[in-house]
C-alpha cells in the first residue's frame, strides 16, 4: 500500500486539537491498515519520526431523516505519537 492509501485524512476535533501540544496527532487511516503500516505512512508523508501508534475502530452512528434511518459509515482512526526529537508536522501548526 502506497502511504497516501493509508492516511486517508486529519481528524480536526476539539480533543485531538489538545493533543498537538504532546505531539499527538489523529488520522483517519484505512481499516485493513495495521500500527506498522500507519507508522512507516506518517514517517514518509511528513518527514518526521514516530514514537507510538494507538488504533481504534469507530462504529457508524444511528442517523434519521424523517422516517428513513440508517448507519454512517465504520472507520479506523489512528493516534500517532511523535518521538522527542521529532519536529511537529507543518500541517497541523496553523490550526493552533
């Protein structure tokens, strides 16, 4: 898999925005994709050098519109700690 595969987008929440401070930083990431292949795709997108890798799969949510109902999608997301010496990635630098 090719690391833009892999990384699918940013998680821009107001939690995940608390933890670029500690270098943590929350991705979207493919479901069949495993820590190793999350850790290797971030290292080659950004340049930079990873600590940890913590994945979660998160279950679609009940929607309804009217009397029609149905579940969003089921995603993985991946939290991805950034070593010490590690420089911060540009990307997330703006929003803070």
């Amino acid at each position: 898999m090719v690391a833009h595969d892999i990384i699918i987008r940013p998680v821009i929440t107001e939690r995940s925005m608390a933890g670029i401070p500690s270098k943590k930083y929350t991705f979207e990431v493919a479901k069949d994709a495993t820590k190793i292949d999350v850790a290797r795709a971030v290292e080659e997108l950004f340049k930079v050098k990873v600590a940890k890798v913590n994945t979660m799969h998160v279950r679609g949510q009940l929607r309804r519109q009217g009397r029609f109902q149905g579940y969003t999608p089921s995603w993985k997301k991946a939290i991805v700690t950034l070593s010490e010496d590690s420089k911060a990635i540009e990307f997330f630098e703006g929003m803070f």
